[in-house]
C-alpha cells in the first residue's frame, strides 16, 4: 500500500492523508527491505561483519523511505486521550450516556473505576484512570469499554463489578492469555482467582505488593491483567466475608509465603539439586488453582513459615506457634497442651481450629492465627447452603461443621524439606467433638454470630488495594510480634505479668490483634464504605507487638466517632468498617483475646488491657470473664448483665502453661538459678 502511494499518488494536484502509528509503517517498511536481499547473499556472507553492514544498510533505507513519504514539515502527531484531557489547556473530552448529563472522559473512568474496582482512595484512583487514558490504549478499546459499560449499567439489577469484568475481559482478550489468566467463565473460583493473583505478582516481579493488583508494571499485558485481575477481585469479594477472607490468604499470602519461601536456605538448596521449579511445587503443594478449603491452605502454610523437625530452635514464627507434643521432663510447670483441658466448649473449639499436625520425622504440632481465620472462611461457605433451614436442623448442621473443622488433621511435609521422603497419606484427625462435648452453648454463640455476618456482609465491597493493604500490614506485625516475643519467654512468664515476659497464650493474643488492627487501619483506609478514615497521626500507624494499647487508642476513636447509644455505635461499624466488625466480633476470636496469662499487668499498660476489654464488651454486647482481671477496677457494667445475663465463660485457661518447642532446657536452668536465689 505505502508503495502504491509513492509510485501513484506523488502529485502536488492531490493530498493524501493517511493516519496510523508511524511505528507499525517502520516495522513494514524494515520487513520489506529484507526481502530484497538474495536468500544466497544472505546465506553465503552470514558472518558478522556483513550482518552488520546489512543491518545499517536497511537502517538507512527505511529512514530515507519514510521520509519520501512522510516529509517531516507534513507530519502531525494526534494527541492521545490523556494529553487531550490533562495537558491541552482549555479543552477537555466530553462523554455522555443516554439519559445522563455530559462528563469529562476522565470523571467517567473514575466513576466506572470507583463502582466497578471499589477503588476508594483519590491516588489508587488516579493509577487506574491514567493507565486507561495512556497513549498505549488505543482509543478505541477506551471508547467501547465506556460504551459497553455504561450501557449494561441501566440494565435493572445490574452489579458494577460485575459489568466492568465482562468489559475488561472482551476488551482486554490478548493481554488475558498472553499473561496465562483464567479466561472461561466456566472455570472461575476463588481457587482459580488466587492462583492467577500469585502467578501475576511472579510475572510482575513485585512480591511485596504487586498483590495490590495496581496497573504500575513495565509491560503493557501485565498493567491489562491488572486492571481485569482486579476486577474479578471485586467481583469474587463482593458481599462475600468469606471470599475475601480467602483471598486474603490463598491470593496475598502464598506470594509473602513463597518470596520468605525462595530466600530460604531449603528453598534455594532445592533449587540447586532439582530442576523443577520451586514455584509450581509451592502451587502444589499449597493447592493453588485447585478446589480446596482455605483451611487445606492454612495447615500448609504452617509447614513452610515453621521449622519442620527443627526442636532446638524457639518454635516461634510468624502467625504461629509451635507446641512440645509431649511434656518435658523437669517441667511440671508446663505439662503438654490439651485442648480437652479447656473449660469451655468455644474455648475448646477456638483451640482445635487453630491447630495444625504436620508429619515430618516427629509429629510437629503447631497453633496457628491462619488456621483460625481459615476456619471462620470455611464455615461460613459450608453454612450458605443452610441458610434457610431453621431450628433444629440448622443447629445440628452448625455442630457438624465446627466438629468437622476442629478435627486435627495431619498434613505431610513440603517436597523441599527432607522429611518429604516420609511415607503417610494425610489424614483427617480422629477428634470428634460432637460425640465427647455439649457444644450447646457454643451454637449459640456462632448461631448469632452468622446471622449477623450475612447482614454485615451486603456491606462488604473489598478492592484489590483493600485486601492487599490488610495481608501486608498484618504480616508485617505478625513477624514483628515474632521477633519480640520469641526472646521475651521465660520460665517466669507463665503469667505474663510484664510486656518483657511472654507465653504461648499472649503470643496468639498478639497474633489475633495484629489481624484485627491491620483489617480496622486498612479498612478505615481503603475500603470504600469507609467515608472518612480517622487515623491519621504517627502513632495510629503503629502496631500492637508487646501491648495493646495502640490497637485499644484506634477501636475507642472509631467506637466514639459515632454519636449515641452503643445499639448506634454498632451500627456505625458495620456500616462503614463491615469486615473489621464481622471479625471483632467473631466467637472464635474471643478466647484469644480473653486468654489466661496473655493480658500484661502493670501500671500504665494493664490499665490499657482493662479498658480494652471493656469496650470490647460494650461492642460484644455482653459481659465476660477475663482470668487476669478482677477487684475493684474491673466491674462489668450492669447494662451488659441486664441485656445478656451473667458473664460469659469464653477464654483459654491452660494455653498459657503450653511449652514451646526449643525452650525446655533454657527455661530448667532458669528455674534452677530460681530456686538457688529462693
């Protein structure tokens, strides 16, 4: 065509006007100069120099060809979208759809962005609306997605994510499989949502927060599948506590697990002596891509975050502990934890959930923050099948579940570890707590409970950012808490009386309010039912490690921010911070945070955890019993006890008296000087 042109259309009497990218035309024009050279020429004289020549030799054609039939001085290059909307002053590209008043292009993509991502925060915004106005995009694809957009809108009962998706996955088509993401319909899950999450964030090369989905990567194909990634984050989060409790981990988690993974010494010894690659074993072995209880994903990851077989080490790590199997001889102090021991069955139950048996050379019995937030995700999925059954059939359907998830289940150990060569198929735990414990008062519980998440969760419209922003703060502090606590344990912290003395007990205190501060920080932040954050000074940025009292500061602004009776002030929260209640208020949590030996007692800080508990009281709605409060300072109001009756027995009374792996002979000869000074 462009020879055509210059042989016959050369003539001062006509103007030719041709539009197109004067990069594709080089690309022609390069391709055709090649073909000039004899396919003999080219095979005889293939060494370097000559490849060269002939390198510059086309270099010069297409340059002087171009410029025959481009002269420069009758050049004009459109400007983009973006260049026409930010930097051209005075105008602007308006768009309009049917039945609505005129709008910038740019107030359109944002309002498609906003109700389509969930994209609250005005700099998230602006990331995705500006990769959408690049002269990258042709400005077709933004027309027609605006088009399509906008027009399935008006359809009655629509749903913006859901609508955006399907535009973004016709318009986006080649970016989409040439990244290798899920394109049919048909095999969309949440597993398969996670898996396509992780391999995207390993393209990216971001593994700190490329999960936050954020169209910021050098490739054109990897900034599409973003933008369409997040799409089908929101629409899988939609309405969905437990979805976005699974994306949380299966999505965010698997890549913070597997870059701690890669920089392992028995990850990078693996890749040393096996070809294959670790990331596809990592998939496998965590169940990535498959259809698999978040709860499969949370007993693995407590073989790859703790040190399998590794006794003389402190079994601390991050979001989780691990426990001796067996009492250690000299330490009666300490006997071997038995959830059987707990007095309460929510007590008992929050025990075994949070529990994980992997099978390395020794059984490694590990309690982990992860298991119980798996386990809140896997109940509420088995229990939406139940929600209209009533009465008796849907509490026995209830005790099924909870018996079922507090099974100990006994998981093998990683390809990557040398206890991989154990032969055991994994196996479900024998523990059958239907059959041995009156779970009655514990349905009851979890029974309010669900009805109150399936009312909270129509609130619930999590962002890729949203997600993101809660994993990476809540692993930030959980290896924080790790890290301080592993050197705070004592013989003498049984108690854990003082911040420097610490037990199995407060550690999973710790590890519980550092997912419920990341999720009320990050929430209040970016998730979009949140009008207005109120944590802005310094110090709302921090995050509870040896005490509470930064978490317990941010919950009593927030609970104080709405005006009225506490009926008002829940409300408030489920309004705008819907994933934060739905988990403060969680049956399952609350032995943690109510747990013997876990709250500090001191002066200025015990005040700190006194007044937690009671406003976390007033948000729970009903008085309880904390072993390490009582006299005078700690009264239950008698509001709670008119609403609710007697307090409520709910925390752990033995967890603080479990030993910790790799501390027996440091905490004998500790109480051993102890003695000696007595």
């Amino acid at each position: 065509m462009l020879e055509s042109i210059r042989r016959f259309f050369s003539s001062k009497h006509l103007i030719v006007l041709i539009t197109g990218d004067l990069r594709l035309y080089s690309q022609l024009v390069r391709g055709k100069q090649y073909e000039n050279y004899n396919e003999v020429l080219l095979r005889e004289e293939g060494y370097e120099e000559r490849k060269r020549e002939r390198y510059q030799m086309v270099e010069h054609l297409e340059q002087q060809y171009l410029l025959k039939l481009f002269p420069v001085h009758k050049r004009f290059e459109l400007k983009s979208l973006y260049q026409l909307e930010r930097q051209v002053e005075g105008r602007r590209v308006l768009v309009k759809a049917e039945g609505e008043e005129a709008q910038s292009i740019t107030s359109a993509l944002e309002s498609m962005v906003r109700d389509g991502l969930y994209v609250k925060n005005a700099k998230d915004l602006s990331v995705y609306v500006d990769e959408l106005l690049q002269p990258q995009q042709p400005i077709r694809l933004v027309i027609q997605l605006l088009q399509r957009y906008y027009q399935d809108s008006k359809v009655k009962g629509s749903i913006s994510p859901r609508v955006l998706n399907q535009a973004l996955r016709s318009a986006m088509l080649s970016s989409i499989y040439k990244t290798g993401l899920t394109y049919n319909q048909s095999d969309e899950n949440s597993g398969s949502l996670c898996k396509d999450v992780f391999q995207y964030t390993l393209l990216d090369g971001d593994l700190n927060t490329g999960f936050y989905l954020r169209p910021q990567s050098e490739s054109e194909s990897l900034r599409s599948s973003a933008i369409y990634l997040s799409s089908q984050v929101s629409c899988m989060g939609r309405n969905s506590l437990a979805n976005t409790l699974q994306l949380l981990l299966t999505g965010c988690g698997s890549v913070s697990l597997f870059d701690d993974l890669q920089k392992s010494s028995e990850g990078q010894a693996f890749v040393k002596k096996d070809s294959q690659s670790l990331s596809d074993n990592f998939m496998t072995y965590m169940g990535l891509g498959r259809v698999e209880s978040v709860t499969h994903w949370a007993h693995r990851a407590c073989a790859v975050l703790g040190a399998v077989d590794k006794d003389k080490g402190k079994g601390v790590y991050t979001g989780l502990i691990r426990l001796n199997v067996r009492a250690h001889s000299g330490l009666t102090e300490f006997p071997r934890y038995q959830s059987e021991k707990e007095v309460t069955p929510i007590a008992r139950l929050s025990a075994d959930i949070s529990t994980s048996m992997i099978q390395g050379r020794n059984t490694n019995f590990y309690m982990s923050v992860f298991n119980l937030i798996a386990g809140i995700s896997d109940l509420i999925t088995e229990m939406e099948q139940y929600r209209d059954v009533k009465g008796k059939e849907y509490e026995e359907a209830l005790k099924k579940i909870l018996s079922k998830l507090a099974s100990q289940a006994t998981c093998t150990s990683p390809i990557w570890l040398d206890a991989y060569d154990i032969d055991l198929d994994e196996e479900t735990g024998s523990v059958d707590l239907s059959s041995d414990v009156d779970l009655s008062s514990a349905i009851v519980l979890m029974k309010d409970w669900l009805s109150n998440v399936y009312d909270v969760s129509t609130k619930i419209t999590p962002s890729s950012v949203t997600i993101g922003k809660i994993w990476i703060r809540l692993f930030f502090n959980l290896t924080k808490v790790r890290e301080q606590h592993a050197s705070n344990l004592s013989f003498d912290g049984i108690d854990g009386r003082s911040s420097t003395n610490t037990n199995a007990a407060k550690i999973m205190r710790f590890n519980v309010l550092a997912l419920l501060n990341a999720i009320l920080f990050e929430e209040s932040h970016y998730h979009i039912s949140s009008k207005k954050s109120l944590f802005h000074e310094v110090n709302d940025r921090k995050n509870p490690t040896t005490s509470s009292d930064v978490f317990y500061k941010k919950l009593l602004k927030q609970w104080n921010s709405v005006s009225g009776s506490d009926e008002k002030k829940r409300e408030g929260l489920k309004t705008s911070l819907p994933i934060f209640y739905s988990m403060l208020t969680c049956p399952l949590l609350q032995p943690f945070l109510l747990a013997k030996g876990s709250l500090t007692i001191g002066t200025k800080v015990h005040k700190h955890d006194t007044e937690l508990t009671k406003l976390l009281m007033d948000i729970w709605g009903y008085g309880v019993l904390c072993p390490d409060l009582g006299g005078d300072d700690f009264v239950i109001e008698s509001k709670l006890i008119e609403k609710s009756g007697e307090p409520k027995e709910l925390a752990l009374l033995t967890l603080n008296s479990a030993l910790i792996t790799g501390t027996g002979p440091g905490f004998i000869a500790e109480k051993g000087r102890l003695s000696a000074d007595d």
